[in-house]
C-alpha cells in the first residue's frame, strides 16, 4: 500500500510577505476612484496578492490596487480581479487577486 502524495503546490510563483512598511490601497473598479477598501496587505508575488479589505467586493470583481513602501516614494499601480474571498467578519474580507500582468524583478525587490 503506498502513501498518498500531499497536493502539489499549484501557484505561478512564490508568495513572500511583504517588508518593512508596506501601504496598500485597493479600490473597485479599475479606474482608481472611489474610497480605499484596503486594510492591510498578508503577502504578495509576482502574479497575485493577499489582503484584509472592507466588506463590498466580490468574486470576479476588478479592482486597482497601489502599492508604495516607506524606503521608495514611487507608488505602483495593479489591476487585479479578486479570485476568492473570505468573510472574517461582517465588515472585513480576506481576498486574493491575480494581477492583469505580473509584478517586475524590481517592484518584487521594493515590496518583500
């Protein structure tokens, strides 16, 4: 009888949490407008995000996220689309978003 393999890991790339002071801002739609829903950020990669957010978004649902860091003044701009969601508690979600195009080298360096 043989023992069962544990599932593989099936992500496109290695999440990492992020370092140092890390900001986030996450807002519905891709437009940029509307308030910040972002209350903190649980990790990153090059392909997608986790984060605590407000309640009001959905599966399916696109959003722009900006993220910055204390150590560089420039902010990056990501449009994602939330891939699941958790609901913690009547006013927060969990979410993970896999980003339109992937984070570079260099953005990945800045952030973890």
């Amino acid at each position: 009888m043989s023992t069962p393999t544990p599932h593989p890991n099936r992500r496109g790339s290695i999440r990492k949490k992020p370092k140092g002071k890390v900001q986030i801002e996450c807002r519905k739609g891709t437009t940029g407008l509307g308030s910040n829903l972002a209350l903190m950020i649980w990790d990153i990669s090059q392909t997608g995000a986790c984060l605590v957010a407000q309640a009001g978004l959905e599966v399916q649902d696109d959003v722009e996220l900006q993220l910055s860091s204390i150590g560089s003044p420039r902010k990056v701009k990501i449009h994602a689309t939330v891939v699941w969601l958790e609901q913690l508690d009547p006013q927060r979600v969990s979410i993970g978003v896999r980003f339109h195009k992937p984070l570079t080298y260099l953005d990945m360096q800045q952030f973890t």
